[in-house]
C-alpha cells in the first residue's frame, strides 16, 4: 500500500507522518544494555531453526480457491461463489476453520467503522452510507449444510467431525454477494470517469485464516490499517460483467481468443514480444464496442496468496514484454481512462512496470507471475498478485513512485508472506528500502534524489511515535507512515551501507528471501538470517531500532593537540550519548583544506561511552565532522561538528504578520500558520504542527525537512520549497 498524502506534501510525507519535530531529551547510553545476550526470545524448533531458515519440520497449511463471480455495474453489487479446497498440513487436528470476511469493514455496525475518529481516517468507506458487507447465501462442507458463525470481519466454521492432520481436507462452498463501496479504505472501489465506471475489486471472497505453528489461528479482524496475512495456493476465477466491459487481474487469462477481437489479439502477441510499450486498445477505439449481454473472462494463477481484478468499458489498454533473469518472460500491462493519458501520465505506466519488475527479478528473486498490471483507479496505491491499483491522477514522479513500490509488493509479501496484520514493517518497510534502490537504478536515476539521512534522527527517534514492532491497528494512524514504511526502510539502508557493507547484506538479503518465498517468515527468522549470513552480532540493532525506540546521538566532545602543538597530531574525543549505538565515522579537515577519515567499529561501544582517536598529522585541524555523507540519524546534530556551528543573526521580526491560511487551486491541502508566544508554527492538512525557524528576508524553514517557506513581502504569497521542488500558495 501507498502512504502519501496529494500533491505537494508527498515530498515531506516521511516527515509529517512521524509526529514532533521538537527536541527531546536523550537517555544516557548503557552498553551494558545495548549489547546484553539473550536476545532471542526462544533457540530454533524443528518448524524454524535458529540459523533463520524453515525447520526440517517446517509446515504450512494450503488453500486453492475456484472463484465464479458477476458484476452487477448498476448496483456496484458483486454476486459470487467460492469453491475452497482447504488443506491441513500441520501436526493438528481441528474441529473448526476460521475464514476472513474482510468486506464486512464496511458495514455500518463493523469494528473498523467503530473505531474511526471523528476527524476522519483513510480506512473504512471514508464516511460514505451504504449497505456494505457480505450477505451470505450459504455455506457447506463437502456438499451439505455446515454450521457457521460470523463475528465482525470473521467467519467460524464448526466441523462435524475433526479435520485429519497431515493432509487432511475440507471443502467448502460459499455463495455471496455484497455492494463495493465507492472508496474501499484505499484499497479497493469504484471510479467513475467520462466514459464510465472503473471497478477495482479486492478482499472480495471469503478467505482462509491462517493457521501456523507460531499463534495458530490468526484471527485478528480487519479494521482498516492492517492488512493481510493469507494461505498460498492456486486459484482460478470465473469474471462475467457487461460484454462492454474490459477485465484484467492477477494471473493467466486463459481465454483470450474468445474476450478479444481478432486485431486485439494481434496486439497482444506484438506486446509479448516487444521492449517498447504496444498499444492492445487506444483511446480512439473507447466507446466502439457497444455490445450488450455480458462476458466472462476467465483467469487463474498458481502459488498465490490472493486475487484481485479490475473492470470497466473506459479502459485503455497497453502492453510490453518483461525480460526476466532466467530466459522467461512475463507481460507488463496497464489499464487506465482516457483522462491519465498522455506520455507526462500513465502513458509511461508500461515502461514503469516492465522496468520495476525487471530490476527486482535480477537483483533479489526472480518474479513468478505470467503477468503484471498496472490499473488506474481511485486508490492512492495497492497491491495485489500481478496487479495493482493506483491512482488515475498520478502522473510523472508520482507514477513512477507508486507504481515502484506497489510492484515491489510482489516480493514483500506476495513472494515472501509475513504476517502484515501484526509487522507492518515486514512488508511495507522492507518494500520502501528496495524502492530505494529501484528509483537509484531506473532510467539513470531519473526520479533519484539522495536524501539525508542525518536530519530525519528528530523524527525517527521521536518520543512521540510507537515502536516499529508495534501492529498497525496498535499505533496513532499518523505515525503509520513513520513506523511501518520510513523507518524501518531507513533501517535497511543504515544496515546496508553503514553496518554491514552492500555486498554482506545483499547476500543475507538475498538469501531471507530465498528461505522464504512463498513461506511465513515472523521477525526473529528475518533477524536470524541476518546474523548468520552475514557472521556479525546486530542484537543491538534489532533491539534499538525495531523492537525499542532508542536514539542516536554521537558528538565531538574534544580535541586536542598534542602537548598543545598540532604539529605532535591531534586527540579526538567522540562521545555516544544515546541509547543505540553505532559505528562512528569521523572526519578531520584541516585548514589546508585536506581531510582525514576515521572509522570506529560499534565493538569499541561494547565496553565505553566515549573514545579517544590519535590523528597522525602536523596540520592545523579546521573542523572535525561526524557522519561527514549524512549516513545516520542523529537527534542532535549540532554536537557532531566541532568547532560548533556559531548561531546566525538575522533582523528581529512580529511573527504575527505570517499567521493565517494558505491555498493552491491545483490541492486540496492547506498550510496553517500559527503564532505562539514569537514562534511560529506549521501545519498541512490534518497533520501534526511544526516550529519554524526564521532565516531573514521573509524566509523560514524547517530545516529537519529540508522546508524552506518563503513569504511575500506583503504576506499575501508564499512559496513552499522542497527537494528542488517549489508550490505557490496564496492566503485566504
């Protein structure tokens, strides 16, 4: 999933997700604390050894699911029923199943809507009325009537007689229908565009619960921030909708000769064959076909853990091949309306997908399925096996963005299937930290800016924000963004390049996903790959950065020249002030304008809190700078240089006259500034308020974000500028 908010506050979302920008108080380093054994909460099993891959008992229960479904377009009603073939492969008998019945958030009596504020929430139907959640028609067990309870987002099935361990089975029927909400809490709905309606359909059939070896049955209901945690299998889906429509989704269309013409299908197999994007429907050719009836489109996909579909008659449809590491191929496609073409939108859609599939296949894991579809609809960003949902009005960097990360969703979870209703991280995390990579790689770096990694210490370590480790539905819904995507993303990146080195990492990463493609990996068999891949000790990470909320913050404490001479060398003095430590790089520059660098292992904060470092030099010292490429959080910058930074002067100002609302004709958003005792503060939208920083001239930023808002001299414009990018607002 996609967690941005419109327009011009996706450049600082990382920011404004992540609660106070102000200063907090460091607790004291104990590396006692830090680096203390017994890390691990129990040593391996035979199902998941303490080496970090599956046991030589390793278990996991199956479901393969035959889906025939009908769209009512009038109504936005899905009709359908669900033939599961359910499979226990654990050492367990049971004497019931537990299904998921994710639709039923959207009922007017639902958990989900229950726990929505009054300020409003991306999850849910977005206060809109309707008769939401499943009807269930039936549900039987081996062709009779079968005992079933349904409570909130989950359903019960009481067995008659115990289901057998080590491959029993059960097979069960269930007929339902249910209304799709026009906005399905961003993941599912229905869009309406000039040439008719976009269905996105998602979390639209009953579905198995999960039964592991670590909670057994995961129970846990679906009340809109969390997402999913499902079976693997193969699936199959039957699609009938008006003849006028257009289907695509996840998985292998099987009857192709019979949905398209006989020029469509000529298309198709230039596509399959072509690097450069071939046009299978132009926008010239909507509206022409005006047949009447309906249609079924058939589909299946093998080894998945879910299915998801789109329909409408306002498609446009292109396609390319997808060159894949082994010789295989796979097809990059997009659906979209009329009103997102163009080559600035999703004109590029086609060459996003194909790019971003291509550069996760050779670098991490290859990618298992026949097709990957790229769909316009009302969704800030979904995803699904071989398909996703983005939003119609992405276009440029914004495209490229979500369409990245909602591919790089076939990887985490769809190859490597954690648990998303508890670690968030697991997926959306370790998905923001290979977008990272993606963006560095596509097209030269087109859409690549290098951030700073220092400045976002303030936010990532703030006492404000929950662990990482917390669920999704267990932290305030701004600090999502922060805990499930940044943070745990710019985890991976300090691992990668500041800790271990790309080379140790890639292979450890490497290697996780290997061990557990199409398996359920929890976070101590992700963290015991890691350690044992790669041959180092990173308890102190895992239990700082992930499972903790522990700060960074190192300084320059002193420096001296020897015997008061900088011709004898020089004694540098670096200090590990906060809870989690890390291996320090220290930069000397001398007035010369030459520089010294100096790297010290996180061993020597084993057993102290400071640490003395010998420069070798009969130059004069200029500056001493810690973390000199901007590699590591830190919460206090200003002790990481010495001399330290002497505060600017600047003309004495009534911040009074910033004070007010600001707007833009091309957002919804709108910028707040208030005046609190001669300080002024900032707000976008619904998100938390920031102090601003006056620099002279009018100007003021908020330098953790690198924001620099600069007024006009009569307060009437403004202009916001960040990452190179610059908004004009107006006041109201």
């Amino acid at each position: 999933m996609n967690y941005k908010l419109p327009g011009l506050i996706a450049a600082a979302a990382v920011f404004l997700f992540s609660g106070s920008a102000l200063a907090q108080d460091t607790p004291k380093y104990s590396y006692v604390e830090a680096f203390k054994p017994f890390f691990y909460p129990q040593t391996g099993t035979e199902t998941r050894s303490a080496s970090g891959q599956p046991g030589h008992a390793y278990w996991q229960n199956s479901a393969d699911y035959d889906l025939n479904v009908s769209l009512n377009e009038a109504k936005n009603e899905i009709t359908g029923t669900a033939d599961i073939t359910y499979t226990n492969n654990s050492p367990d008998q049971m004497g019931f199943l537990w299904l998921q019945l994710d639709q039923n958030l959207f009922a007017k009596d639902s958990r989900g809507n229950a726990v929505v504020p009054a300020s409003g929430s991306r999850n849910g139907a977005h206060g809109e009325e309707l008769e939401g959640g499943y009807k269930i028609k039936s549900v039987k067990l081996d062709g009779k009537d079968v005992r079933y309870t349904v409570t909130d987002t989950r359903m019960q099935i009481d067995l008659p007689k115990e289901l057998k361990a080590k491959g029993g089975i059960a097979k069960i029927k269930i007929e339902y229908s249910f209304i799709s909400p026009e906005y399905g809490s961003d993941r599912m709905g229905v869009q309406k565009t000039k040439n008719g309606k976009i269905f996105t359909v998602a979390q639209w059939y009953p579905r198995m619960c999960v039964y592991d070896d670590v909670m057994g049955w995961n129970t846990l209901p679906y009340v809109g921030a969390s997402e999913f945690y499902l079976e693997y299998g193969h699936i199959s889906a039957n699609i009938t909708v008006p003849a006028n429509h257009y289907v695509v989704a996840s998985g292998d269309l099987l009857n192709y000769k019979e949905v398209y013409s006989k020029e469509e299908n000529n298309r198709w197999e230039q596509a399959r064959n072509s690097d450069k994007t071939v046009m299978i429907r132009p926008e010239s050719e909507i509206g022409k076909n005006q047949a009447s009836g309906t249609k079924t489109w058939k589909f299946k996909i093998d080894q998945t853990r879910d299915f998801a579909w789109a329909s409408s008659p306002a498609f446009i449809l292109d396609a390319a091949k997808i060159n894949l590491p082994s010789g295989k191929k796979s097809v990059a496609i997009s659906a979209y309306p009329a009103e997102s073409a163009g080559e600035k939108a999703w004109g590029r859609s086609t060459e996003y997908t194909k790019a971003a599939i291509e550069h996760y296949s050779q670098k991490w894991y290859e990618y298992t399925y026949p097709a990957a579809t790229n769909v316009a609809g009302n969704e800030g960003g979904m995803e699904y096996p071989g398909i996703v949902f983005c939003h119609m009005n992405s276009a440029g960097e914004d495209l490229w963005g979500v369409t990245d990360h909602e591919f790089g969703h076939n990887w985490f979870p769809m190859i490597v299937g954690s648990n998303e209703r508890l670690f968030a991280w697991m997926d959306e995390g370790f998905n923001t930290f290979i977008n990272e990579l993606s963006t560095k790689a596509f097209n030269n770096g087109e859409y690549y800016t290098k951030k700073n990694i220092a400045r976002a210490g303030g936010f990532m370590m703030g006492d404000n924000l929950e662990p990482v480790m917390v669920g999704p539905d267990n932290m305030k819904e701004r600090s999502i963004g922060a805990l499930a995507y940044f943070k745990p993303g710019m985890g991976l990146q300090i691992l990668r390049e500041t800790i271990l080195g790309p080379e140790k990492f890639d292979k450890a990463f490497k290697t996780y996903v290997d061990r557990w493609a199409f398996k359920h990996p929890t976070p101590w068999d992700f963290f015991h790959t890691m350690e044992n891949v790669s041959g180092e000790e990173l308890n102190w990470f895992w239990r700082g950065w992930f499972i903790n909320k522990w700060k960074i913050d190192q300084s320059v404490k002193d420096v001296k020249y020897v015997n008061g001479d900088f011709k004898n060398g020089a004694q540098i003095t670096v200090e590990n002030l906060g809870q989690l430590p890390m291996p320090t790089v220290v930069q000397a520059k001398f007035k010369d304008g030459t520089k010294q660098v100096f790297k010290i292992p996180v061993e020597v904060w084993k057993r102290n809190t400071e640490w003395t470092l010998k420069v070798n030099s009969n130059k004069e010292i200029n500056e001493v700078m810690l973390d000199p490429e901007s590699m590591v959080p830190d919460v206090n910058m200003k002790n990481n240089i010495w001399p330290s930074e002497q505060p600017k002067t600047v003309e004495k100002v009534n911040t009074k006259d910033f004070a007010g609302t600001y707007g833009t004709k091309s957002d919804a958003i709108k910028l707040v500034f208030t005046d609190k005792n001669g300080q002024l503060y900032f707000k976008a939208g619904n998100q938390p308020e920031f102090p601003l920083e006056y620099t002279g001239d009018n100007q003021f930023t908020f330098s953790e974000a690198g924001i620099t808002l600069a007024f006009s001299k009569d307060k009437k414009d403004l202009v916001f500028k960040q990452a190179g990018r610059e908004y004009k607002f107006t006041k109201e």
